[in-house]
C-alpha cells in the first residue's frame, strides 16, 4: 500500500488526451466545419456562425447540469455518456443539408462536449491538486491546444479530400477511441476515496478525510472579484471564439487552402508552449495583472491581424494570438480555483463558463455578420481587437486574485511533484 504510486499524474494523463481529442475535433473543429459547409452547401456565413452560437450557448446551459452531476456522481459516468453523444452527433454532421438539420445537431454535440470537456476535467483536476493545481491544469488543459495541432488539420484534410459526408463519420470513430477508453480506465473522480489527498499525501489509516474546503457557492458568486471577471471574460472570449472560428476561412482567402490547413496547427503549436510556460510562473505572478496583460496582447494581435495579407504577416500575428489563446482560456479555470477554493468548484466554473457563454456564443456570430456586412475580415477582427482590450480594462476592476487558504487536514508525506 505505501509503496503505491500517486494516482494524480495518470489522472491529468487522462484529462489531457480526452481534451485533446474533444477540443481537436470539436472547439477547433468548429472552423473546420464552418469552411466545410460555406463551400460545401453555399451557406451564408452568418448563418453557420448562428449554428456556433447555439452550440455555445446550449453548451453554457447544460454545463450546470454537468456541474451538479458530477458533485453527485463518479464523474466518469457523466463523461462517458456525453463522449458517446458527441460521437453520434459528430457522425451526423456530414448528413445536414438543411440549416436547421445543422442547429439540431449543433445543439446534440453540445451535450457531448459540455459533458466530457472543460467542466468535468478540470474540476477532476482541481481536486487532485492543491499547491501544484496550476501546473496541473496546464498541463491537462494543454490538451485543448495539442488536439488542434493534431485532429483539427486531420478533420480540414478529410473534409477537403472526401467531403464532410464521407469525413464525420470517421472522426466519429477518431473521437469515440480519444474519449471512452481514456476516461474509464484513466481519469479517477477524486483522490480521497482511494487513500489520498491532494497532492499526494496519504490519508492517515482509521481517520475519515474531511471534505474539501473552499469558498461557499452563494458567496463566491456575487463576490466582485467573481462579477468583474466574468464580464471580463465574456469580452475576452468573445474576441478570441470569434477570431479562432473565422481564422481557417481568412487564412484560405489570403494565402490559400494549403496554408489554412497549418494555421490551427501553428495556433495550437504556440498556445502549447505559452500555457506550458505560464503554467509555472502564474502562481508566481499576481494573477490579476498577468490576465490583463493577455487581454490587451490577445487584442492588439487581433488587430494586427485584420490588416495581414501576406502569408509571413498573417502566420506571424497568428503565433502571437495563440500564445494569448492558451493562456487566457487555462486562467479562467486556475483563477477561480485559487480565489474560490475546491468545495464549489464545479458549480462556480459552472456558472462562470454560462456566464461567459455570452461571449464564445456571440463573437462567432458578430464576426460572421460583420463578414457577410463588409465582404471582408477588416472590420470583424479590428471588433474582436477592441472587445478584448475591453474585457482587459473590466479585468482591471476585479481586485487580486488572493489565494483562498485551506486548513491542513492531515500529516502528509512528502507530495508528488507533478511535471508536464
């Protein structure tokens, strides 16, 4: 028994590849499927970005669903069924023909992913890590950015090769190997029903664990740190959902087919280095300013990017945007769980991503219709530019992020370092 390893590291193992294969062929692929019926069925862009805002949207209402399943439930169960959901919905993409055949699946892939993404890893996460969490989430959430790197340029290539009739399914197959096994035999719901705490320490023998402490629901949320950064976030990712759901399409029509294919995998490339390196620095940084300065970053290459036409301008700003892609995506989940503890974690996120469902709903659909408006990207990404740097200034309003202090439990053994 003393001689058993750690359970914890396996656990982010998990967590990672089950997110690199929802966000590779969901998150990121969302674009791919946008290009693929603009030039499949002539749809207008404004409609299909409609179909990414229902996503989002239904998405951010059946988190909190999730949220309250899993505090009652092992989470693996609520992982599964929505892995398996998001296979059929994904296998019956290629087979929409109609707009509103698209809004109905949109909407049935939205359970998967709410179901077997962000939420439950990182709130699985979050409770096998206390002072080695921000590491840990970086790592496991790194998953978001390697899956565009590796299933989304796969995803682009069978649907430009074979059509997306003959590509989903075969994605389907892709995503159902990358989710149900991973999650059953590797993702574990909590350390302390195995012997552990967070971190590694072992649950003295005959003394019942205490459960997790933290910030109550209530409070946390109508705190002002809370309000101020979720509007802050509902601004910032408007900007980045918004401009990483156009990218393929504008990076086809200023350097062509061949060049789009790579512009998720240079994105996701450098959003992994960046969330790597920020990973071990955050908590060293106040968290606050550290967002603020992603915020204003995320803007200005979104501006730049509006006015890049040659292919070494354009891929250049893309590997700007991504490194801010990485970074602000990962401090949502880490800032709540050092302001606001373990205990509600889950529901507080919950909450939080509806909140800023707002945001990742509606930038793809502003884009869109600016696009369909002007006839071309100028205006939307100089938009996305502005509305970032204005979640950075509400950002400003939220106070330091300080750390919610947890009680020592139990005499620990030496934790187990965790190291991506």
């Amino acid at each position: 028994m003393a001689n058993e390893r750690f359970p914890g590291r396996m656990v982010v193992a998990g967590c990672f590849i089950s997110l690199t294969t929802t966000s590779g062929l969901c998150f990121y692929g969302l674009a791919v499927y946008l290009n693929a019926f603009s030039n499949e069925r002539g749809w207008s862009l404004s409609s299909i970005s409609l179909a990414t805002t229902v996503f989002f949207v239904t998405s951010g209402i059946l988190g909190l669903l999730v949220a309250k399943l899993i505090d009652r439930i092992d989470a693996r169960k609520v992982m599964v069924v929505g892995a398996i959901v998001g296979a059929v919905a994904l296998a019956l993409l290629g087979q929409a023909h109609e707009i509103w055949q698209l809004y109905a699946i949109y909407i049935i892939f939205a359970f998967g992913f709410a179901a077997s993404g962000l939420i439950p890893t990182t709130t699985v996460v979050t409770r096998w890590y206390q002072t080695g969490r921000a590491v840990a989430l970086s790592v496991a959430s790194t998953g978001l950015s390697v899956g565009g790197m590796v299933f989304t340029p796969i995803a682009k290539w069978l649907s430009d090769s074979v059509g997306l009739g003959t590509a989903s399914p075969i994605l389907a197959v892709i995503w159902l190997l990358g989710t149900v096994p991973v999650i059953i035999f590797m993702i574990k719901p909590a350390p302390q029903p195995m012997g552990w705490l967070p971190d590694g320490a072992r649950v003295e023998r005959d003394i019942t664990p205490p459960p997790p402490t933290g910030e109550a629901y209530a409070t946390a949320v109508r705190s002002r740190f809370f309000i101020a950064m979720a509007i802050a976030y509902v601004l910032m990712m408007a900007a980045q959902v918004g401009g990483l759901q156009q990218i393929v399409k504008l990076a086809e029509e200023r350097t062509g087919a061949v060049a789009a294919s790579f512009a998720t995998l240079v994105l996701a490339g450098m959003s992994v280095i960046a969330r790597l390196a920020a990973g071990r620095i955050v908590h060293r940084v106040p968290m606050t300013g550290f967002t603020i300065v992603l915020g204003i970053l995320q803007g200005a290459s979104l501006v730049v990017m509006a006015f890049a036409y040659g292919a070494w301008a354009l891929f250049g700003t893309i590997v700007v945007f991504g490194a801010t892609v990485g970074n602000v995506l990962l401090l949502q989940s880490v800032l709540i769980g050092h302001r606001f503890g373990v205990r509600d974690y889950g529901r507080i996120f919950s909450v939080s991503q509806l909140i800023v469902v707002v945001g990742t709903a509606g930038g793809p659909f502003l884009l869109g219709w600016l696009y369909d408006l002007t006839g071309n990207y100028k205006v939307p990404y100089l938009v996305a530019g502005a509305l970032s740097v204005c979640g950075a200034a509400v950002m400003s309003l939220a106070g330091k992020a300080t750390e919610f202090k947890e009680e020592v439990v139990a005499e620990a053994v030496a934790p187990a370092a965790i190291t991506p």
